[in-house]
C-alpha cells in the first residue's frame, strides 16, 4: 500500500511541478516561489493520505444484533489451490520484492547523503586555514569552498580581497535565510521519491531559486557586472548536494535572472491559478471510505403496521425436488441484485478429504447446488462457476461480469501436524482488495445473519484471508468456510440437507439485505 501512496504522490508532485514550469519559473517572485515550492511538496505528501467517509445508513430491525466490524487472527488461513498444489502468490511477492528494493534504494540514498556530509567534515579540517566566526577560509587545492554548508560560510582563501567580501556576501544570504533547511528537506523527499524524475526537476529548481534569492541581495550592495564577472570566473561543477556553492554551472539562467526587470505586483495574481489545480488533485488523490451506519428499527409497531417477515425456518426444505435452472426466469428485473456462486475446488483437484471419506470439491458443490436452489426459489438471479466436477483455474472463476456479490464455498479440514481449525462457520474477506469496506459490509452483513443459529458454532468476527478471489475480485467478494470436515461432529451436521438449507437462508437474507443497501 506504501507504494500506491507514493505514486500518487509523485502524480501531485508532477501537476504541481508543471504548473510552476510555465505559470511561475520566470517571475521574478523569488519568495513566493520559494514557499510555493516548499509548500507543494508538503500537499503532496498530504494531499493521498487524507481519507473522506461517506456514510450511508441501513436499516435492520432490533430484534438482530448488529456485528461489528472486526477481525479475528486466531485460526487457519485457507491457502490458494490449484491442482492440489499450493499456488505461489507471485503477485503478493511481486509486491514485497517491489517494497524491499525501494526501501533498500531509500536507505542507500540517506546513507549517501550522510557520508557526503562526513566527507565535508573531513574536507574541512583538512584544508582549514583560518576561522573567522562563521566564516572559515580554506586553501585553494580544498574541494570544498565558495559555499555555504548549513551555518558555516567556506570561502577560498586565495581569492582577491573584494572578491572575498562578494562571496560572504551572498553566502551570508543562504545562512541567514536558512537555505540549509530547505536543502535537507528536499534531499530527504528526493531519497523517498527517488523512483519519481520531477523530484529532480524539483530540487534543482530550489537550488536555482535559493541563488536567484542571494543574488538579488548582493547585487543591492555590488556592481551587477562585476558580480557577473565573478560568478563566470568561479564557475566549477556541483560536486555536493548539502551546500550552496556560489557558482556552479549552468549558469545561464542566474545571469538571465540577474539582469531581467522585476515584474510588477499585478502579476502576483498568476498564483491563484493554484487553487484550481490544488482543488483538482483533492478530488482525484483523495482517499474516499464508504461506511455503513446501521440504523435499529425499533419494532414498537402494531402488528399491522409492522412488516411482515418471512420465517426461513419454518420452511419445508427436505419436500423439495427443486432442481438448479440458471436459465431460469428471474423475479428481479435485469438491473436487480446478481448473487454469482462459486464451489471451491473440481476435477482433479479434491483439494482435502472429509472424516468418512467425501471429497471436500464434492462437498462444496453439493452445498453449492443447494443454496442455489434456495435463491432460484427466491428469484434471485444466480451465476454459478460451476454446475459439475470440473476444474476450473483461480482465474476463471473470477466474476466476468457486473454482479452484486460473489461467495465462494469451501470446508476446512485439519491438516497434519498443525492445530484444528475452528469447528464451525466463517466468512473471510481479504484486506487486500480496494473495495475492503464494501466487502466488510457484504462479509458481516452475513455473518450477522448466521449468528441466528443455535445449533451450530458461527465464529463471532470476519477472518482475513490472503486468497487470490478475495484480492482480485472487481464484484464483493467472500469464502465461506462451512465446517471443519474433519470433526465427525461437524460433518455430521453438514451432512443433513435440511441444515444446509437452513445455512443457505441465513445466507440469502445477509446477501439480500446487502444487495439493498443503497435504496
């Protein structure tokens, strides 16, 4: 997540770079520039990690217990597979490879940057000769001079008395505007953004402004000309980044700058073009969160003003020859809520084998088959990924299509060597995928509702799962895991169809309340 957060700081680096290329680089308003500068590279910065809720209330009735959000860590964690086989989560290492060779990148720029500085100091005792306050006079084989390095002002030793008086001068320019601060600012956001090219762009034109700003202080006290002079004579390639040298190459636009007209205060409206552009980055970096508020209906009406609800369990589930038609007319009309179901697992993959002996792919599609069945007799349109034992890549089970929701349906199973895994019901989602809150409210809108069992164990909070389906799904996305099939008790219960049937409808009342949450 570090590095979507750094790209989207380098896009505001980059509108805000532009926008100081060609409205302000050629004013004459070194100080506003300046604070321009500094100031944008700290929106930057600012502007991504600022997130905006917006709420949205849903109704439930009083009679259920709302279920928080929360997660819990305890427990097994259901491992990609494909073919029997463990996948390897190249996207996941993909990213850690990414995030370790940028923080390896990061810490080899500061050390950079910390060895410059202690070379300087070994410069400097090398070649001192004298001091005088902040001013310390070096020889001329010094590497080091004509500069300033933080408070200290370096200055060659050989140079002419005026000559000397003109370099103090305008060093003394970036000490006494703390030019030193700004440097290590910038070179520090250059190690963080040192992927991002304008950060370059970036610091050279503070480099450029700090010596725009000495020049015009000098220049008020000396001979344009003769200053000019100056510079071209000491010119020398920068050879650091913690210092301000007096005259470094290029120096076509210091000259440029020294001899233009300053422009005239009315052109200081050409900085409200900033706001615009500043209100443009808000609405396309700024994080957005949807949160569900929900809203208790307190049930204090008369029994004919209360709405009716429909007892799930009261049904006669074991009567029914209901056979799965998803060709079926649906109740719902085409923009209605889609609920697409997945059976984990098919074909050669069994995946993992039950106490007496069932295959957890068959177990999976049976499950499946029968909640499909219970949605048909809804009218709830249903797209299952697979109606027989057939193997089907992570890939293509991913939805293809606009749907409401998608859940997958697995079972755990004890593995060996390794502590049982939680007996009873659990719904996971992945903190891995962007839309993680519309997938929290589908994943405990549903939990909530399995809750209402009594005769079997629901586990009270989500589980976060570092599954390919849960991560790359475009449409809300859970894994339901309905039991451990290890445990003779839990298959026992699993194994009753009218308990499925009842698991199901509790299913299909959280899918349904979700699926109208926005209404």
């Amino acid at each position: 997540m570090i590095l979507i957060y750094l790209l989207k700081v380098s896009a505001c680096t980059l509108i805000f770079f532009a926008v100081y290329q060609f409205l302000l680089a050629k004013l004459t308003f070194f100080n506003l520039n300046r604070a321009y500068l500094l100031l944008m590279l700290v929106v930057s910065f600012s502007i991504p990690a600022v997130t905006i809720e917006s709420r949205h209330e849903v109704v439930a009735a009083n009679q259920e217990i709302p279920l928080k959000v929360k997660y819990s860590d305890n427990g097994l964690v259901e491992q990609d597979n494909e073919g029997g086989r463990n996948v390897v989560n190249s996207s996941i290492n993909r990213e850690k490879l990414l995030a370790y060779g940028y923080f390896f990148v990061l810490i080899a720029l500061v050390f950079r940057m910390l060895f410059m500085v202690a070379r300087i100091q070994v410069q400097l005792r090398k070649h001192v000769v004298n001091k005088d306050g902040a001013v310390i006079l070096v020889d001329e084989k010094s590497a080091i001079k004509n500069c300033t390095f933080f408070n200290r002002i370096i200055v060659d030793s050989s140079l002419k008395t005026d000559q000397r008086n003109l370099v103090i001068k305008h060093e003394s320019v970036h000490v006494g505007q703390l030019h030193a601060v700004d440097k290590l600012l910038v070179n520090l956001i250059t190690a963080i953004l040192w992927f991002n090219p304008i950060i370059y762009f970036w610091r050279n034109a503070i480099d450029h402004n700090h010596e725009f700003l000495a020049d015009r202080e000098t220049t008020r006290f000396a001979d344009k000309k003769a200053y000019a002079s100056l510079l071209l004579n000491l010119a020398m390639p920068a050879k650091t980044l913690v210092v301000n040298s007096f005259s470094k190459l290029p120096l076509k636009n210091r000259i440029m700058m020294l001899y233009k007209q300053p422009n005239v205060k009315f052109q200081k409206l050409v900085y409200l073009a900033i706001l615009p552009v500043l209100m443009i980055c808000c609405m396309a970096f700024v994080n957005r969160k949807e949160v569900l508020v929900e809203k208790t209906l307190i049930q204090n009406l008369s029994s004919v003003e209360a709405p009716e609800k429909p007892d799930v369990h009261t049904r006669k589930y074991l009567n029914s020859n209901t056979k799965v038609n998803v060709n079926a007319s649906s109740a719902f009309k085409e923009a209605d809520p889609v609920l697409i179901i997945d059976a984990g697992h098919g074909g050669k993959d069994d995946a993992s084998t039950a106490f007496d002996g069932q295959k957890e792919k068959d177990l999976n599609l049976r499950a499946v088959k029968i909640l499909a069945e219970e949605a048909v007799k809804r009218g709830i349109k249903i797209v299952l990924t697979r109606k027989d034992d057939e193997y089907l890549t992570l890939s293509e089970r991913l939805p293809k299509q606009e749907a409401t929701a998608f859940i997958s349906i697995h079972h755990n199973v004890t593995q060996p060597n390794e502590a049982a895994p939680f007996g009873g019901i659990e719904v996971y989602v992945s903190k891995l995928n962007p839309k993680i809150s519309t997938n929290e409210a589908l994943g405990s809108g549903i939990l909530n509702k399995l809750r209402q069992l009594k005769d079997f164990a629901v586990r009270d909070s989500l589980k976060n799962g570092n599954l390919f389906l849960l991560r790359e799904s475009n449409v809300p996305a859970i894994v339901i895991e309905m039991g451990n099939i290890s445990d003779a008790k839990t298959l026992g219960y699993i194994s009753q169809e009218k308990n499925i049937r009842k698991i199901s409808n509790l299913i299909l009342d959280g899918f349904v309340q979700f699926s109208k949450r926005g209404s």
